[in-house]
C-alpha cells in the first residue's frame, strides 16, 4: 500500500501541480525519486501502521453514496482547522499547497508550533523511494503511465494536438520515444513550469523530515495505486479534451501558478477551486469534462482521504496535512469530517 509519489529534480511545478503532489516525468523517459530528507539530515525511519487499502465494494459503496449538489458556502475560507470530538482535541487538519516557493514560508512559520504539539503526522501519498515505500517504484509508476505495445499518444490523439504536445514535452527534456509511448493523462501531467522564489523542499515533504526526525507516527491518507486510478480511470475521451486544453493553455500556466499561490496566501479556497479548471475554456460544452476531470481528481479522493484519516483521528493529536482543494466545499473533506460526527473550527493563521 506504501507507495508514494514521484519527487522532481530540480522543483518544477504545474497547473494541475497546485493541488496535487508533484509531476510525474523528467528528462530522457526516466523517472527521478528521491527520499524525502535532504542529504545533510539524518530521518528516522518511519513507524507505519497499515490500515489497509478500501476494496473496490468499499469504495463503490463510498462513491455512490448520495452527496449535496449546491455549495453552502460554509468551507471556502481557511487552511488550518482544529478538530475536536466532545470537546476533545484530535488534532488539525492543514491544507497545503504542494509548491516549494518561498512566499509559502510566512504559512509555514505559522503552523509550525501546533504542528510540534502533535503526536502524528498524515499527508498524502509519501515521496517514492524503497526507503520510504519498500513495496512499489518507479518502474510501477512508468508502467502505468505508458501505453499498450503497438499503441501510441499520436494515433489516438490526431497528428496535429500530438506535434503541439510533443514540442513542448522535447522543451522540457523527455525524449521522443517516451512522449510517444505516454498515456494522455499523464502526458498532460508532464507539463511543467520550473518553479520562481524556490525553496529546497516542497512544503509537504518538509513536514515529513520534521515529523520523521520527531519520531511521530506517520501515515498516508492515500496510496499511489488510488492516486493513479484517479487519472487513468477518466474515460479516454475526456482524457484527450483535458490533453488538448493543457497544450492550448501552456502559456498560461505561469499566471494559473502565481493566481493560485496568491490565492492560497489569502486563504481563499473558492477561488482556488475556480482557477484549478481555468485552463479548461468556459464554454457550456466543457461543462461535462470540468465535472469529469472534478469528480476524478478532487471529489472522489476526498472521499478516500477522509476515510484514510479515521485511523490518526481516533488516536489523536494528529496533524494531517493534504491539497487545500480537498477542504474546500460541501463534498469537500471538512464537510466528510463533521458527517462523521466530528466539530472543525477554522483557526486564523495570524492569530496562533
């Protein structure tokens, strides 16, 4: 169940980057991991308690369950929120921004002291390594990610799409084979900005050194089989309509990252919820592939992160960390929480 995501190098972000742990492809068609600890610091290895995966009937039963169709506009502010269960702490519950920009670092020094109070630490999917994730790697991850034999990106998405893709793919170092043999989701998942103001960590990989090196218990609230499925199970029509929209909008892309940075500085999840498809046109005709590319990328793995947190939640001060998309809203994971019987406040960061 261990395995994590993929770790780039150098740090590079992506319009779909803002909400989701890091990209999947760099240079020549291979796949660069790393641990989550920099060189010079030393972790401690990680105790794991394995709460196992959901079976497809536990998630299908999760997925159908019925769920609100209009926003109360209760969970669109916030990042940091405590949680308490008869008046008990059991911990908070931050949403992050898996950028490593330095103008995150004033939202980091704000939580740091709630966070060190904690016994545990969750985050999504941890880094891919075999010291982190002795189960899976990279050669797992690249399987998914490229298709059959004998089939390849161009035939199935049009010689013209495929010459814009491949393009900007060469630009940003895979090699012509690899972009050839890509999937389209994950073609689409390998369009990059390198990151501005950077820092030598993601934000959530940070939190992990910090919690390893406080010997607190750790966990994922999301396996990488259940973050991969996410993509790979949108129909392919959409995933070649959502393809065609990120080649269209790449020259965008570094004014869709700054827009959503800006928006997570103000804590503002609706907006940040909004700029996460502008790179699909407003157009009612679209309206079916934002839902799609929502319910599979957002609203579905709400469900199974929340489901995840359950075990760190009933053991107590625990400090869950995932993509501020995923607190936002009435399906969002705030929401999934107070169904479950728990009470969220929202903590003001200037106010700690």
């Amino acid at each position: 169940m261990y395995a994590g995501l993929i770790r780039l190098t150098p740090p590079v972000l992506s319009t779909f980057g803002a909400c989701l742990l890091g990209l999947m492809l760099i240079g020549a068609g291979s796949i660069s991991v790393s641990i989550a600890a920099s060189p010079s610091q030393e972790v401690q290895v990680p105790k794991i308690e394995d709460i196992q995966e959901l079976s497809d009937e536990e998630l299908i039963a999760l997925l159908n369950e019925s769920k609100p169709t209009e926003e109360s506009g209760k969970f669109s502010k916030g990042v940091l929120w405590k949680i308490e269960k008869n008046q008990e702490l059991i911990g908070y519950l931050f949403g992050t921004i898996h950028m490593n920009d330095k103008r995150v670092n004033k939202v980091r020094e704000n939580i740091l002291g709630v966070f060190d109070e904690m016994n545990s630490f969750a985050m999504e999917s941890f880094p891919s390594d075999h010291y982190w994730n002795p189960y899976h790697g990279g050669k797992m991850i690249k399987a998914d990610m490229t298709l059959p034999e004998g089939q390849t990106l161009e035939q199935l998405i049009g010689k013209d799409l495929y010459a814009k893709v491949e393009e900007t793919l060469l630009q940003l170092g895979l090699d012509r084979k690899t972009i050839l043999h890509l999937k389209p989701w994950a073609a689409m998942r390998s369009f990059a900005v390198k990151a501005e103001n950077s820092e030598d960590m993601i934000l959530d990989y940070e939190l992990l050194d910090r919690a390893a090196s406080q010997k607190k218990e750790l966990y994922q609230v999301e396996s990488i089989e259940e973050f991969l499925v996410t993509f790979y199970a949108m129909p392919l029509d959409v995933q070649i309509k959502l393809l065609e929209f990120t080649a269209n909008s790449y020259h965008k892309m570094r004014d869709t990252i700054n827009d959503m940075l800006a928006a997570y500085l103000e804590e503002d999840l609706l907006k940040m919820y909004e700029i996460s498809t502008s790179f699909i046109p407003d157009e009612p005709g679209n309206k079916h592939y934002r839902d799609t590319y929502l319910k599979h990328v957002i609203k579905d793995r709400n469900i199974v992160m929340e489901h995840y947190m359950r075990k760190p939640m009933r053991e107590k001060k625990t400090f869950i960390a995932i993509g501020a998309l995923h607190l936002y809203g009435d399906q969002g994971v705030l929401a999934l929480i107070e169904k479950d019987g728990y009470q969220v406040t929202r903590v003001l960061l200037d106010t700690i």
